[in-house]
C-alpha cells in the first residue's frame, strides 16, 4: 500500500516578502506588478485574501478590493532560492519527490511508514522541519494517492494537515464538492451541477456508461480519482511541455484596447507561472475562437528562451494584431508558452538577450511564425 504527501507551501511568495521584512508580517501583502502598467497579483497574502484578492487578478482591483494592501514585486532568483531548501529538505524524506512548482510537491513516503513511522508523524515532522530551517508554513495532505493527498493539503490552510486513512478515501471524498476533483474545472462542474450532481460521492455513484457518455476516454480515469482509487506514480522526473492560460468572455470581444488588454494580462500570468515552475521557453501559442465559435491557433517561435513579461505580451499581441478584422470579434483568448530549454543548455550571455529583446521595439515578429 502506498502513502503519499502533497506538500504546499502557504501563499509562497508573500511568506517570503513576509519573512525577509518582519515589517510585512501580519499585513495585507499583494505580490505582482504595478496597478498603472497593468500588473496582476502573482500571490497575495492570507491577510489580503479575506478582501477576495487572488492570484492571477489584475492588481488595479485587488487595489480596488484591499485599499491597504502593499504591493511587491516579484523576486523570483529569492522564491527560487527558497524553494530549493525546501525541496532538498523533502528530498532528506525520501528519494521519491515529484515537484510540481516552485512551492508544491508530492512525496511517496511508503518507504518510512513501512519502515514503521506512521503517516501523521512522518507529516508532522515535515511540517515541524520546513519550518525550523526555512521559516515557511507548509500545508500537507496525506493519503494512498495523489488524489486524496492534493485535495487535502488544500481544506485547512494556512498551516493545514489531513490525514485520510488507508480504506477511508472515497468517504472523505463524497461529501467535498465536484470541482475539488481534478480534471473537473468551472464548465465541466457547473454541467454536473445542472444535472444534479454537486458532490464527488454523487458523482463517483454513477453508473460506468454515463461517464463513458459525459468524458469520453477520460471515463474511468475520473470515475476511479472520484472514488479514489488513484494509482498515479510519484513521478521524480515529470516534464511539462507547455504553459498556457484562456479565458472564454461572456460578451465577445472586438475593441483593439480590451482586446490588448485580455492578452497582456494572459500573457503576464504565463510569464508567472514559468517563474514558478522554472521554465523558460521559445514559442509563444495563442489561442482563439470567433463569435461563430470557428477555433484556430497562431505561434511564434522566438530567437531564445525566456519566461519575461515583456517578451511574450509582444509577441502575443503581434500575433492577435494580425487577425483583427473589421467586424471580427473573439469569445475565447488564450497565451501560451512551449519550446521549454534543456537543462543542459548553456544560458545566453545578457548583453545577447537584451539585443534580442529589441526585435520587438518596432512591433515586428521574430522568425518562424507559424499556424
């Protein structure tokens, strides 16, 4: 049998800022770019969420919503930093830690319990340890799968700990709404929901022919994570291909200025999110659906690797520029980032980087554009 930690940092970038500025500690902190250059919230503060601020906001409201709220900006070389003592503390655990971002990883930590620790020691201990050497709070899940272990670690922050008992998983589960299962996002749940299904455990009692109906191949893969029955491996190398991010409008979009807008704010956020998780990639996707619901998608393939703002909204923007028509309007807009660097390759020297970056001051595209 297995057992499985998801550990989660709590509100990452802001308990940094927090713990390397004792004068932050206790206060609204919103973690992102400006409000005047259409900066977004890249992490907020547990003091700022009661105001409902949250990630990937765009700062002029998390403003508008926490009038007190100190605005940071990012230092992603200091997050990175500490999410490597972290990591290596988890790696001190157990050989088998698959990190899914700068500040969350799952660990198999069957190996201690069969060596006798129990689940909730072994979790304590790791809770009691992060905090000692980092000075950082982490929530952790524990279960036999990744499954339950995610969904844990996410009920009790800040500083949160469940522990689901080997043979308990699909009873924890039934109650939580549907949309804490994963692959279940707001469409998919708001249709469940219609149909009068609002809980896992109402959703894990339908029969195998009407997943099969509602998500295709995806049938039993999300009939057996809804009863938890999940035996994804922790994987120690898990390699992401791209990073993206869409949004469908509940009115269609045909003005340049919001238009521009949608995409750099998109943009931005892929920007963060390759922060995170330590990316840098070459091409940038977009994604588009007209009112007519036609969908296509446009990339460019950038001369180097880069996970910085101002590169991807230009070359996002570039793109979308081309497809605007007269009359034409949009329902859906979505940037992405793919084309993600070796490891093993050697970093361009900065001088190079920002004699590349002025490719974009003239509005022109770089090489490779492609449908």
């Amino acid at each position: 049998m297995r057992h499985i930690i998801h550990a989660d940092l709590d509100a990452f970038y802001a308990a940094v800022e927090q713990l390397d500025n004792p004068q932050l500690v206790g206060k609204p902190v919103l973690v992102g770019g400006r409000p005047e250059n259409r900066g977004v919230v890249a992490t907020a503060s547990y003091e700022a969420r009661v105001f409902g601020v949250h990630s990937a906001m765009p700062m002029k409201t998390a403003v508008y919503r926490c009038p007190k709220g100190i605005i940071v900006s990012p230092r992603f070389n200091r997050y990175k930093e500490k999410s490597g003592e972290v990591m290596n503390l988890f790696r001190e655990l157990t050989g088998l830690v698959e990190p899914l971002s700068m500040d969350e990883a799952y660990l198999d930590i069957t190996a201690a319990v069969e060596a006798g620790q129990r689940p909730l020691a072994v979790a304590l201990d790791l809770k009691a340890r992060v905090f000692a050497v980092t000075g950082l709070v982490v929530s952790v899940g524990v279960g036999t799968c990744k499954t339950v272990a995610k969904i844990g670690s996410d009920l009790d922050k800040p500083d949160g700990l469940v522990v689901v008992q080997p043979g308990d998983e699909a009873e924890f589960l039934a109650p939580l709404a549907v949309n804490k299962l994963w692959g279940i996002g707001p469409k998919t749940a708001e249709r469940l929901n219609k149909d009068g299904i609002e809980t896992i455990g109402e959703l894990a009692d339908q029969p195998l022919a009407w997943f099969a109906k509602m998500f295709g191949k995806r049938a039993t893969n999300v009939r057996d994570k809804a009863m938890g029955l999940d035996d994804d491996a922790v994987h120690i190398h898990s390699a992401t291909k791209s990073i993206s991010s869409e949004s469908t409008f509940a009115n269609d979009l045909g003005g340049e200025e919001e238009l521009r807008d949608v995409v750099e704010r998109k943009a931005v956020g892929v920007a963060h999110q390759l922060e995170k998780a330590n990316l840098k990639g070459r091409t940038v996707k977009l994604k588009l659906r007209l009112a007519d619901f036609t969908t296509f998608a446009r990339q460019v393939t950038l001369p180097y690797h880069t996970d910085a703002e101002e590169p991807i909204k230009e070359a996002a923007w570039a793109l979308l520029e081309a497809e605007l028509e007269p009359g034409r309007t949009f329902r859906l807009i979505g940037v992405g980032v793919a084309n993600f660097e070796d490891e093993s390759e050697d970093e361009l020297p900065t001088e190079e980087k920002e004699r590349q970056l002025s490719l974009f001051t003239d509005g022109s595209l770089p090489v490779e554009v492609t449908d």
